[in-house]
C-alpha cells in the first residue's frame, strides 16, 4: 500500500513494517510504549501481533525502535535547533515544532546521545521514535517533510558515527538486563544502573516525564519484592543529581574558552589570507574562493571539500585537529558573513556573458575557462568567479588551434544536407549563452546510432559523467537535472506528456520553476535557466505543438552493415582530434561574434534569436546566411506537418475545409461538423481520447493550433457576433513560401472582434 492510501493508524503502523521498521503502540499523552517493547529492539512484531494491539487501542500513536533492528538511525533536533549540518534524507516534522532526520544504520552500535550538538539528540540502539500520524500532546500530528517513498535513506554522517558508535564488544547487554528478575541484595545496584542509563540518554525535561515511570515500572515487575517507593525514589534523585552534575561540567568544558579559542582562532588564520572571498550567489546561498596552488576554486560553503579544506587550514596552523563542533560552529559563522556581509555574484553553469565577452569553464583541475571576444579566444587560468561546479561534470580538453568544425560531421550518422547545417549551427549556439536554444529530435530506426551521437555532442558541448539521461519521474526531479546540467540529451524517448512538454519548453525559454527549499515550510526557490536540450528516440517523441515549434527534427537512417564501428573505436578517434574540434568551435564564435550586428533578416520565426545567430554563425562556419534559413525554414514546415498529422483536429478542420473557402459559426457547430469530418476518414470520435467532447476544449485546441493551420492555409479567429461567440476559418495563401516568409505566430484571444475577411 502506497503512503497516500494510508489511512489508519493500524495501516501506518503496517506499512513500517513492511519497509522493515520495528513499529509498537505508545500513548500520545506522554510517548511512552503501551506493551513491554523491549522485546522489538531485537526482532519485528508479527502482522498479527499488530492487527492485535490497534484493534484494542486503535488512536494508539507509533513508535518506532530505532537502531538495527530497523536499521535506522534518527537525529532528534528540537524547536529552534540547527538543521544546517544535517545532509538531506527522510524527514518528519515533530508535533512539537522539531525535526526527525533518518539515516542508515552504520552497522556498529550507536548509543543514544543527548545534546550531542544544541537541542539535538541521537536515537539510535535501544531507543525508539514517534513517526507519522501519531498525535503529540500540543494537539499536532507528527508528518513527513520527506517520506520514505520519495527519498532513500542517506548515510549516517560521519562526523555523527565518530561520537555515537562503540565497540559492540563494550556494550551492555541492556536486553538481558531488563529481563532478568532481581532479588534482594541486587535490587539497589540494579536500580542504579538502569536510572543512570535513562538518565543519561534522556534530555533533562523528559526524565521525570518518561524516565521516572519507566523506573517504577521496572522496579514492580522485575524486583522481588519491589522497592519501597522512598527507596526507589532515593537512588532515582540520587543519580539524577550526578548525572546533572555531569551535564553542567560538560556544558561548562564545551562553553569555555577552549572551544571559542579553536573557533577564533581558525577565524583569525582564515581573515589573514587575502585571496579569500566569502559571497553569496544569485539564491543567496553562501560560497567561497579560497587559492589552491596557482589557481583558485569556488565552493559552497556548505560543501564537504570546504569541511575538509578548513580542517587542514587549522591543522597546518597549529598541528591540532579541529573537533566537529568547533569546525561546524566556524562554518556558520562564514555562512553568515558570506550571506549578509559578501557581495553577490551570479554563478552560472558551463558558460556565462560577461563583460562583453563570452567565459566557457573547461571544469578542469586548474579551473580554467576559455575567454571569447571579437578579438579572439584564449585559455585563461585565474577567472572572475562566474562559476560553480557539480560533481557530474568532466573536464572539457584545453582547445587548440587548426582544426575544422566540419570534422564532428565523421562522426555522427546525418546524411542530408540541410541537417548538417542545421547541426553545427546548433552545436555552436550552445557555446553562446542567454538566448533560446530549440531542441534537436533525433529520431530513426534502430541501429542509427542516435545514442552515439548524444553522447558525442555531450562531450563537446557540456561534459559529463552522465552523457544521456532517462526523463525524471516529477517535474522536481526535472528542475534539479536542469539546473545541474548546462547541455543535457535524454534517451530513448516515446512518448512526452503535455506536463513534461511544457516544462521542456519553460527550460528552452528561460521561464522559472519554484520549488520547495528542503526542511522549510515557506521559502521557494526560483530556478530560472535557459539550458540547451536534445532528444532521441525510435520515432518523433515531441506532439506538443509549442513544443515541436522549438524543435529541430533530425531523421537518422539505420549505418548499413559494411559502415558499421565500433562505439570505442569511434569515441577513440574522435577523442584524438576533440581539441582541435574545440579549437575550431571558439574560431566561429569569434567570427559569430563579429557577424551578429549585421545580420537582418525579413522576418522571423518562433525561434527568433536562433534564426539571428544562427545567420551569424552559418557565416562563420562557411555557409551562407540563405542556406541555413532556407535550412531552418524548411525543417520549421517540416515540424508544422508533423503537428498537424498528430491531431485529430487539425486533420477534420482540413478534411472540412476541403471543399470551402470560408466558414463561421459557434464552437457547437464546429463541433458538430468535426465529427462528421472525422467520421468520413473513419475516425471513431467517441474512441478517440484526444478528441474535443466539449466546445470549450475544441476551442482551446483550435487556439493552440492556429499557427501550424495557417502554415497549411488556414486562417482561424475567434469573436463575438450578437452576444455569442464565434469561429471564423477562411482559405489563405500559405505562411511558409520560401526563407524570407516564416510562420509567424496570429495573436488573437478566443473574444477578439468580429474579423473582417
């Protein structure tokens, strides 16, 4: 059963176990377990041992033994507690205003700890936790941030493991502990020992709350005979005043002037270097430029590379280590600085525009990137911080010069003129940023190497250690790909629903995405990007008419078997002449570059900008400015085609046209003549799922379509006559005729005026 199917308690309770979580019934008064649990450290409650417990307490809320047995271990952070730290994994917001962070169980034993950092405890071996839906006595639910469908179980972090693990070999066996039966001459130590362990893996204000009882209830079933309750309570204030006292002097050793001395002193070491800046970037979140050797990197200052980095700034300055708590304190106190004391910088993926020149990262060791301008290109080392860098990313080869863009053409399956054109001028675009890209389709049979060729393209424009993707389940997981890669080509592609279609489109055109920050109940993201994409699949994947007017068809015919190659021995060859290929790439953005402010053309497509610098750079390449527009225009018609021959209503507004040079009447009656139109090219409407069933929806299909209708020679508009709303198609000359008359888009809204024919 699915988390959105849950419904009961007793069906939570279930579903824990059936991801192998030890779950039991606990009070929502005061969290304690309703049946002796011990027993469920070890081993998991049977189904029916379950069904058992909620049929008799059915608003029973959930515990949860945390530590092997479910192999889970949670960080326990209270209302007001640091989350920063704390990697991402699956999360819960407490009835109590805090949070609950699972993690892996690392496989050693992991005490529970107290105040292991400010407000935060460790529930590991031993302990439990209350999950989602349990009802906390303030009246809120306990519910998941981050359930355990969405999001797997990260690593216990290790900075966590080094204070809370021991050797099995030292651990008390508490199970038998508890289970044993103590006479007298036992009993006290006994009692002693167990209060000391409740104590100390409690917080303060919940040892009368939960460990005090817990006392009395093993002291009357496990001591023969019980202690008396003055006795009992005797050894439980006694231990509890040694365990306070234990506290304060931790407390007081933690919040001394060791602590701050290590803290300010690495401060102080990292002020004295100049090169160092802390800034925040365009969703403000913290970085720094720290020097390496003879050049400089830039990281988050929430990275682990920067955790490393200031562990050996302290090490090489005072041949101590730093402990976790002072290195977590000082990089919040960085974070700070770069977010409300460092200046802003946009941070940009790949390539950038800046100061008139275009900056491409070759994400190499030495973090150099190539400068572009009219004047030239050239490798610089130590670049202006326009940069950051994902793990995925490879480095690109340092360019040289004499090579011939034409090259990529031997090693990619294209043999029509028109798309060969059309696939340089592509390829050199993506080098020019901050302008829409339309997408390449690369579509064809099996054994035409479409995959290869991604993976080629990939590797010139944007490279990675991930060269083709699979489409995301949710548009989430869409948004983080995209802003993580500059140049991303998915695979294998059938089929794209409207959802993804228009989220293709809003990535090509640079529109925003919000999404939700991880842990926060109201700060968005807005991720706003303009990314350069390609598609391939067996046939044409892309329906969408907006999207396929972004949209670059590219048919690939099967490599007959006397051409066919190795891949490795074609990535081989091409491996041996990329740098010369790169060099040759940054010579037509030079030449681009120069060209652009003199191309004009007529008119313009959809994709306008790419029609301007794709002029520019076709010059560049050696091609005229006529043979990539009349390249781009016919692929532009070919697009057009392909929208209307997968849309039944295209196909009956143009069966019904047929014989007419004008129409005009309500939504209704179009309908109504659709479906006789449809139903004459046996289209069974009724079976037809993408159909109209209503008039509003034919009109709003019609509207979508009106471009691609006018490119076939059919003028659609939409008024009002006599208080009604009204359809009006007429006969017209075609859009396209040749490359100085593209498509253009006919901008009228379902209410406009009656139109003049």
């Amino acid at each position: 059963m699915k988390i959105q199917e849950l419904k009961t308690n007793l069906d939570w309770a279930l579903y824990y176990r059936s991801i192998g979580w030890s779950a039991f019934p606990i009070k929502s008064r005061d969290k304690t377990p309703i049946f002796k649990w011990e027993k469920y450290q070890t081993e998991i409650a049977t189904e029916e041992q379950m069904r058992q417990w909620w049929k008799q307490f059915p608003d029973a809320s959930i515990g949860v033994a945390t530590g092997k047995v479910s192999g889970i271990v949670v960080v326990d952070i209270e209302a007001g507690g640091s989350i920063t730290d704390l990697p991402p994994t699956v999360m819960a917001r407490s009835g109590g205003g805090g949070f609950h962070f699972f993690y892996k169980h690392p496989g050693a034993v992991v005490k529970n700890r107290v105040r292991i950092l400010d407000k935060t405890d460790i529930r590991g071996d031993g302990g439990y936790i209350v999950v989602t839906p349990s009802l906390h006595k303030s009246g809120k639910r306990y519910e998941w941030a981050v359930d355990p469908e969405s999001a797997k179980l990260e690593e216990f972090p290790h900075w966590i493991v080094e204070k809370c693990t021991e050797s099995a070999k030292t651990k008390v066996d508490w199970n038998n502990f508890l289970s044993a039966d103590n006479s007298k001459g036992t009993r006290n130590q006994q009692a002693a020992a167990l209060a000391g362990k409740i104590l100390y893996h409690n917080p303060i204000e919940m040892w009368d709350v939960i460990g005090w009882p817990a006392l009395q209830e093993w002291n009357r079933i496990k001591n023969s005979p019980p202690l008396s309750e003055k006795e009992i309570k005797s050894v439980w204030e006694s231990i509890k005043k040694a365990e306070l006292e234990r506290r304060v002097k931790r407390d007081k050793e933690n919040s001394g002037d060791n602590r701050k001395s290590q803290s300010e002193k690495l401060m102080r070491t990292i002020d004295q270097q100049e090169r160092i800046v802390l800034f925040h970037n365009e969703l403000k979140e913290p970085f720094i430029r720290v020097p390496i050797k003879n050049h400089e990197e830039i990281w988050s200052c929430r990275s682990k590379m920067f955790k490393r980095w200031l562990a050996k700034v302290y090490w090489e300055e005072h041949r101590k280590a730093i402990n976790s708590e002072n290195l977590h304190s000082t990089i919040n106190m960085m974070e700070s600085q770069a977010c409300f004391s460092g200046n802003q910088y946009t941070l940009h993926n790949r390539s950038a525009w800046y100061e008139n020149a275009i900056w491409y990262d070759l994400s190499d060791s030495e973090w150099q990137a190539v400068k572009i301008t009219t004047e030239g290109w050239e490798v610089i080392k130590n670049t202006p911080i326009l940069f950051k860098r994902y793990s995925h990313q490879q480095a690109q080869v340092e360019p040289v010069q004499g090579g011939d863009i034409k090259d990529i053409l031997k090693f990619i399956n294209i043999q029509n003129e028109d798309q060969k054109i059309l696939l340089l001028v592509w390829v050199v675009s993506c080098f020019i940023p901050d302008f829409p890209h339309p997408i390449p389709n690369f579509y064809g049979a099996q054994g035409s190497a479409k995959s290869l060729m991604c993976k080629i393209l990939r590797k010139i424009i944007d490279p990675s250690a991930i060269e083709v993707l699979s489409f995301p389940k949710d548009i989430q997981e869409f948004v983080q790909i995209m802003a993580h890669h500059a140049c991303i080509f998915f695979d294998n592609v059938s089929h794209l629903s409207d959802h993804i279609s228009d989220a293709l489109c809003k990535a090509v055109t640079g529109d925003g995405f919000s999404k939700r920050e991880l842990y926060s109940d109201e700060d968005d993201i807005i991720f706003s990007f303009r990314r350069c994409l390609g598609i391939n699949g067996i046939n044409i994947a892309a329906k969408n008419p907006d999207l396929l007017e972004r949209s670059i068809l590219f048919e690939l015919e099967r490599v007959p078997e006397e051409k066919r190659k190795q891949e490795d021995d074609i990535l081989k060859e091409f491996e041996n002449q990329r740098a010369q290929i790169m060099g040759s790439i940054f010579d037509v953005v030079v030449k681009a570059l120069k060209i652009k402010e003199s191309i004009k053309l007529n008119s313009l497509p959809r994709m306008a900008d790419f029609a301007v610098w794709g002029s520019a750079i076709a010059e560049g390449i050696g091609y005229t400015k006529e043979q990539f527009l009349g390249a781009y225009y016919r692929s532009i018609k070919d697009q057009n085609s392909e929208v209307l021959y997968n849309s039944l209503v295209a196909i009956s507004v143009i069966q019904f046209m047929k014989d007419k040079n004008e129409w005009s009447g309500t939504p209704s009656q179009l309908l109504e003549e659709l479906k006789i139109a449809a139903g004459a090219q046996d289209i069974k409407v009724e079976k037809e799922k993408d159909f109209p069933k209503a008039a509003n929806t034919l009109s709003r299909q019609l509207n979508k379509l009106k471009t691609n209708l006018a490119d076939e020679g059919l003028e659609v508009k939409f008024g009002i006559e006599n208080k009604s709303r009204k359809v009006y198609i007429r006969k017209k000359q075609k859009n396209i005729e040749g490359i100085d008359e593209p498509s253009r888009e006919i901008e009228n809204d379902e209410n406009d005026i009656l139109p003049n024919f």
